[in-house]
C-alpha cells in the first residue's frame, strides 16, 4: 500500500514538473512581460534559422552524420513549437481580447492581430515541415508586424501604469 501510494505521489509531481519552462500559468500575475516575448519569438526564429542551414549543410556531407542532423532538426521542430506556443498559449489565450463588435477601429485591429498570430503559428508549422527558409523570413515580418499592432499607443500607456 505504502508503495502504491508513493508511485502515485512520483506520477503525480512528474507531471506538474513536465510543463514546458516558460509557459505561462494562465492566472493574470502581471508577472511575465509582453515585451521578453517578442525577444523570445526573435530568438526561437534565428534558432530555426540556424537549424535549418545546419541540416541543409549536415544532409550535404557524406557520409551524413545522422546523429548530428536530427539533433538539429529536433532543435528547429521545438523553437518553432516554442513560436507557436507564445502566439497561442500567451498572446491569444491571454493578451489579446474580444473587443466590442460596435468600434468598428477596435474591430479591424482585432482582426489584423488575430491574423498576424495565425500566420505566424501557420509558418511555424511550415518551418517544421521544411528547411525553406522563407518561412524564416515571413515569421519575422509577421513578428514584426505584430509588434506594431500590439504596441500602439493604448497598450504602452496601459503597460506603463502597470509596471512592477
């Protein structure tokens, strides 16, 4: 009895510890900050980046060190996890709201920030399909894009009075 317990004990703090390190804990802290994201998405796309002129150069060389290249293509498939994580988990689920179907201004920024995040998980995806390296480029447009809709004017006011 004594051990069952303990095994379901082990089972049970394995998996609260098995979440990915920087995700969010979905409470509204006020504790992770907007702006270290977008660091994170840049970091995560030169990752991708980097991998995938490693596993172009790796796939070239004969003979192919096999171990090398899927570390490297495991790398790239978690940063562009890593990319769609924070456009879903943080920006949608958590930092971008609904907004009042009446403010036809609200509306069209809502929309444009909707899509630019769907982009960017879409070429995530197709980053980890492929080595092309325009999807490394769109995802910083669409990055940088982003930034520009979430940053406005409101939103930096709002950041501001709301600092730690």
């Amino acid at each position: 009895m004594k051990i069952q317990r303990l095994l379901l004990f082990v089972l049970l703090v394995s998996g609260l510890y098995s979440q990915t390190a920087f995700s969010h804990c979905e409470i509204p802290c006020g504790i992770y900050g907007d702006k270290m994201r977008f660091d994170m998405l840049e970091e995560a796309i030169t990752t991708v980046e980097k991998s995938m002129n490693q596993i172009s150069s790796l796939s070239a060389e004969t003979p192919v060190n096999y171990n090398q290249l899927v570390r490297w293509i495991n790398n790239k498939d978690k940063h562009a996890d890593d990319i769609r994580e924070i456009a879903v988990q943080y920006f949608l689920a958590q930092r971008i709201n609904p907004v009042d179907p009446a403010d036809e201004a609200a509306v069209k920024k809502y929309q444009a920030q909707l899509q630019a995040l769907h982009l960017m998980v879409v070429h995530a995806m197709k980053a980890k399909q492929t080595t092309d390296l325009k999807n490394v480029d769109k995802l910083r447009e669409l990055v940088e894009e982003f930034y520009k809709l979430y940053f406005d004017e409101e939103m930096e006011k709002h950041l501001e009075e709301h600092k730690h």
